[in-house]
C-alpha cells in the first residue's frame, strides 16, 4: 500500500467493556467479629473517599474534574482490605458525561484507621493511560492530547495535525458537532492495545482508532488513540489522511448508530479524508484495482464482517477502499450534500428506506452504479 493508506482501514469502532463488578464474601465470613464488619467496611469506604478527593499531583496538567471513586464492594484479608470501585471523572471541557474505569483500591490497617497504599485497574478492566506511565499534555486550538511514554515535540506535532484536521471535518461534515478532539499517544502498541483491551495483533500496521459510544446524547468525548509504531512509519501525507478519518469519526458519531453501515461510516470517514489530495484513485485503492483487473469485480457493497481484522488483510483492505469509492461516487453524482443526508438519514431509517429518501434508487440500484465506477476508476 502506498504510505497515505498504511494505517487505513483504521480498526473499527472499539468498545470498552465494562466487566461486572465482583460481589465480595460476606465479611463475617472472613471471621471477623459479629458486629464489626460494618463498622470496618464503613472505615474502609470513608478512607478511599478521604484518599480520592482529588486527582492526585502526579496527573497534574490534565484538565480533570468531577473525580470521584464509588465504591462498590469490599474485600478485607487480615490487616489488607481491597476496595472495587468505579472511578468517575470528566476531561474538562470535552467531556459532556463522566469517563469510567474499574478500579481496585488496596488498603492496609494502620494502628485504628485504615490507608490507602495502591490504586490499579480491576482485574479484567484496562488501564487507564496515565496507569503506563507519567502524562505529558499537549494543546492545541482544536485538540488536547494526553501522551505517556513519548515525547514531548512528537505530541506537540500530533496536536498541529489534529488541530488541522479539524477544519477539514468540518468543510465534510457540516452538521454540528463538538469541534474538539482527545487524542491519547501511549508508549507503544502494546501500551495501545492494553488500552483497549483488545490482542496487539489487531492494530499492527494501523496509525490510529477511534473509541466512543454510537448515538447522540450526553457522553465521554471520543478517543482517538494513536498506534506510535504504525502512526510513525507513515508519510506526512498519510499521518494527515489518518488523523483526518479519525476525526471525521469523532464528528459523525452522534449521527451514528447500529443501524449504520460500516461501507458508509468507514467510507465517509475515508472520503473526508482524501477529499482535496488530487491523487489518483488506482494509487489510494490498491488492492481493489487489482482484484478489477483480475476481473474479480465486487458482487455488492462491502459487509460488516469484511471490515473486522484479523483475517486477510489484502481483502481487509478492498473493503475500506471499496466503502470509500462508494461514497466518493455518491458526492461526485448526487452531491456532497446527499452524502451527508444520506449518513444521518441511515443511522435513523434502514438503508434502503434513507437511499430511496435521498438518492432515488435502492440497493441493487447504487451497487450496480458502484460497480460501474469501480470498472471506470480501477479498471486498464
């Protein structure tokens, strides 16, 4: 692939589980004395809120607020104790709802009262990426961009290409959105990958993935996480198309749903991104030129699973250049505004309701138009 495509497909929309908490035993249980159990929990639960007041000074620089850990169950062992909890809290100005994130708070007795001596993620639950390492913050107009392990002047140029971005996303989608990006850097894929709590494997290769929840609504602002060892093998055009893509991600979500289908959002998201460059379609579709002049000509639109990693990255790669081209077609003979008509339209209606509503034809209609440009485009 050429640079500008090495880190496209990025990975699809990751989600983060939430593991369920695990109920604790019955304290009297654990022999301690009729009686006392709730009293010591009770301690317990107050030292954790005294220790959690406030974001503590190693995250200082983080534009934090509403930190707050609740705790959902205790566990003691002798003098230990170990507290779950939820942590609660909001980047300041990006976030609209609290991030969460499963936490394990171990506690030692200390003569009458009970100190806190470790905070770390629940068993099963990610990291957060302050948990890799200290945080380095870079801002930019559009951006913040929270980095560990990694150096300062390479967050510095993230958050310039992100603040690039934003505009750009803005001239491609312009329905309102928040106009603001978080970007997290960790130290290395395997740090990404312990972030999402996904295998290493499924981001080799890729610059970038976008994290966040479907749907409008109040929510934690979209992460863009970038991979450091794909993201730096790139060209400065690619690390543009890359950012771009995410971004467009970050700014359609609210207008995305189960409903939508990853042709449209991953190829809108690619449309964005490569509008503007005047580069030629064969060179920003490798691997679907190819497959036409082999005559292996797509039969329909790509599906959902032909964008999931893991399998053959060649066929992984002819979806996303195929989603894109679909959309590049749709703008080039309806117009940039049926496009985005046509993307809002979808995450409410089935597909074939919104193409009638905004393109005048169905399905079988578009795939056939579509197979017609890829001949044109890709084909000798």
């Amino acid at each position: 692939m050429p640079p500008a495509r090495r880190a496209v497909p990025p990975a699809r929309r990751a989600v983060l589980r939430v593991l369920p908490l695990l109920l604790c035993a019955p304290l009297a249980a654990c022999g301690a004395p009729a009686g006392t159990a709730d009293t010591a929990e009770g301690d317990i639960r107050r030292a954790v809120a005294r220790w959690s007041a406030a974001p503590p000074g190693r995250l200082a620089g983080i534009p934090l607020e509403d930190w707050a850990y609740e705790v959902t169950s205790v566990r003691r062992d002798g003098v230990r104790a170990f507290a779950r909890a939820e942590l609660r809290y909001r980047l300041a100005g990006y976030d609209t709802a609290p991030a969460g994130s499963a936490r394990e708070v171990e506690l030692v007795r200390d003569g009458a009262a009970w100190r806190v001596t470790g905070d770390r993620p629940a068993p099963g639950a990610p990291p957060q990426l302050w948990d890799q390492g200290p945080v380095t913050v870079a801002r930019g107009a559009h951006s913040l961009v929270l980095g560990a392990g990694r150096p300062p002047q390479e967050l510095s140029a993230i958050a310039a290409e992100a603040d690039r971005a934003v505009p750009a996303v803005r001239a491609a989608w312009p329905q309102r959105w928040a106009g603001r990006v978080v970007v997290l850097v960790p130290g290395t894929l395997d740090a990404m990958a312990a972030l999402l709590g996904r295998p290493a494997s499924e981001y080799r290769g890729l610059g970038a993935v976008t994290t966040g929840r479907v749907g409008a609504g109040p929510h934690p602002a979209d992460r863009v996480v970038v991979n450091p060892e794909g993201y730096a093998e790139l060209t400065g055009e690619g690390r543009r198309i890359v950012l771009t893509h995410e971004v467009t991600h970050v700014a359609t979500r609210a207008a995305t749903s189960e409903r939508t289908p990853l042709w449209l959002s991953e190829g809108f998201a690619d449309w964005a991104a490569y509008r503007g460059t005047g580069g030629a379609v064969p060179g920003a579709a490798p691997e679907l030129a190819r497959a036409v002049r082999r005559g292996e000509l797509p039969g329909a639109l790509p599906a959902d699973e032909a964008f999931g990693f893991g399998g053959d990255p060649e066929a992984v790669a002819r979806a996303y250049e195929g989603a894109w081209l679909a959309c590049r077609l749709i703008a080039a003979k309806w117009g940039d505004a049926a496009l985005v008509r046509l993307y809002g339209k979808a995450g409410r209606e089935p597909l074939p309701t919104a193409l009638a509503g905004t393109l005048g034809l169905d399905l079988p209609e578009l795939t056939r138009a579509w197979q017609a440009y890829l001949r044109e485009e890709l084909g000798p």
